[in-house]
C-alpha cells in the first residue's frame, strides 16, 4: 500500500484537501445538486529554519490548520449558498482599516480567538475547577490531582464530541469526514477512485487528526503530572495555557511517528485515536464521495483536472457547438 501525502478536512456540504506543498482544494456540493471546486496555490514556504524543528513544526501545523479550517469552513457556507448575514463588528472594521487587512480575514482571526477562549473555558479551566471541587485528604499526592484533571479534561471532550453529533449539520460534516477518509484509502490502495470502489474501504484513518487531538489529551495528561501541581485556579490555568503548545508539538511528533511505522507500539498509540473515530466519522453517501473525489483530484493535480475529465469535457461542448451552428466546411 502506497503511502498519500494528502490530509483533508471536512467542511459544510463538503470536503477540503490539502498536499504536503501546501496548495489547498476545495469542493462542495451546492444546493442545486451541482459540486463546485476551487483551488488555492501553495503559499511560499518560510525560509527561517527554526520553523522545521521538531516539536516547533507541530506548533506552526496546529495553528495553520485551525486558521485555514476555519476560512475553508466559511468559504464552504458562501459556495453552498448559505449566506452569512452577520455584518462585521465596528471593532473588526477599525480593526481592518488599522491592519490594512480584509475585513473578512479579521472577522475569522476574531472567530479562531473566540473558539479558543471557548476551548480553555471548556477543557482547562472546567476541568481545574471540578478537579478543585473534590474533597482531596490531607497530604495527596500532587500528582494524583494533576492525573485526575487530565482524565476529567478527556471525559468533557468525549462527552462534547458526543452531544455535538446529535446536531444534524454536524452528522452531515461527520458523514463527509468519513468520504474524505474512504477516498484517500482508496487511492493507497491503488484502487479505481470512483464512488462505489471507494465506499468498499474504512471511514477510519491513521493520520486523522481526530487521532492528534487524542493524542495532544493523552499526552497533556502525562506532561502535566510532571509538573508540580498549583494549588492556585489562576496559576494553575495560566499553566495549562502557556504549555499548550509544547504538547500539541509534542503529540504532532508523537502522531508523526506514530503514523509512519506498522509496528505493535505505533498500532497500539494509534488505536484510541481509530476509537475515536467512531464518534467524528459516519458512513457517507455516494453523493459525498464523489464531492471528495473531485476535492482529492483537485489537490493531487496541482488545481488542474484530470486529463480524462479535462477532454471529455472539450468533447461535449464541441458536439454542442456543432449541433448548433452547423457549418460547411472545403476540403483543401
């Protein structure tokens, strides 16, 4: 089995694909039934060295990733046909006038700050304070508590990935999160990429990045109860806070590793992750297939479309041309 340098993302009514290069493909089915693409080039890659170390590489994907899920998620919207009424602040307006920013671009770098208050209001700073509700004896070991407030973190986040899935929008993102997964399985395998050859294969994936965030839990979990445990609320959040990204650094290395070896201990590290995808994966219809597939060919031709697809497209608007404007043609 071949190994894809291609990850994806599922967005609304769709699914996003991404190359090692950087070069970013969108595709989303409408709501006239039609599936439109778009492509984003590569970026120029950044020349400071230091961004390719381990650990600090893991940092800078984590934070890309969130910034660019969260543009393809609202450009997704806008393609679907969803229109996002909400007019922009007068905060993110000055904002953009003061930066020389889009103004939509600030809107979105608002919405990720938003997110992440909520992520650390829901998953550091509940977990510290349930963690401080418990009546602890005289004399406990420190460590116990740090564990304990790891393993409360991780319950919140399965109990918040559950609920979210009840959400019908949300089933349908988990329905072409598995597309996305099926029809990457199918091209390492060298299969035909149509449809019904790729709804033959898992909706789970080893490089999935459900797999990082289970990872970035379990290893906060072990960091943290390294470190000696504050007894005070606000240290002990501003703690979380500042080491956060040393751990999603961290897990992107362990996942990395982890991702590229078949041995007992890389199955045995990814197999909560495959787990956990039970609960953000659903079984997708043809219909999200063949958006994945348009997202994935997209991707791995560099924006242009394949060759095949390319000409049979040519060919019918010529035989439409000529069945509309038949002319008489000299032979020389």
């Amino acid at each position: 089995m071949k190994r894809c340098s291609v990850g994806g993302q599922a967005v609304m009514e769709g699914v996003m694909m991404r190359t090692m290069s950087g070069g970013i493909a969108l595709a989303v089915r409408k709501a006239d039934g039609s599936i439109e693409t778009e492509y984003t080039p590569k970026k120029e890659p950044s020349k400071n060295p230091i961004l390719k170390w381990p650990v600090v590489r893991g940092v800078v994907a984590f934070v890309d990733s969130l910034s660019t899920g969260m543009k393809m998620m609202t450009r997704s919207a806008e393609l679907y046909g969803e229109t996002i009424e909400e007019e922009p602040s007068r905060f993110e307006k000055w904002l953009a006038k003061k930066t020389g920013k889009d103004v939509m671009d600030i809107a979105i770098v608002v919405a990720v700050i938003l997110a992440a208050g909520l992520a650390i209001g829901l998953f550091v700073l509940l977990p510290s304070l349930i963690t401080q509700l418990i009546h602890w004896q005289d004399g406990s070991q420190r460590i116990w508590k740090s564990l304990v407030e790891g393993f409360v973190r991780l319950f919140i986040f399965l109990g918040y990935i559950t609920a979210i899935s009840l959400m019908k929008d949300i089933r349908r993102v988990y329905m072409y999160h598995g597309a996305e997964h099926k029809t990457i399985a199918c091209y390492e395998h060298d299969a035909p990429l149509t449809p019904e050859s790729a709804m033959k294969y898992s909706r789970l994936h080893a490089r999935c990045g459900t797999n990082y965030l289970f990872l970035v839990m379990a290893v906060s979990i072990l960091f943290f109860a390294m470190l000696p445990y504050a007894e005070n609320l606000l240290l002990r959040v501003l703690t979380r806070i500042i080491f956060l990204p040393l751990v999603a650094g961290l897990a992107y290395e362990v996942l990395k590793l982890a991702a590229a070896s078949d041995a007992l201990w890389a199955r045995i590290i990814r197999a909560p992750g495959l787990g956990l995808q039970y609960l953000t994966t659903r079984e997708p219809e043809a219909e999200m297939l063949e958006v994945a597939i348009a997202a994935f060919n997209l991707a791995i031709n560099d924006g242009v479309l394949p060759q095949e697809e390319t000409t049979e497209a040519v060919t019918e608007t010529a035989v439409e041309e000529d069945k509309q404007e038949p002319t008489n043609q000299v032979s020389e």
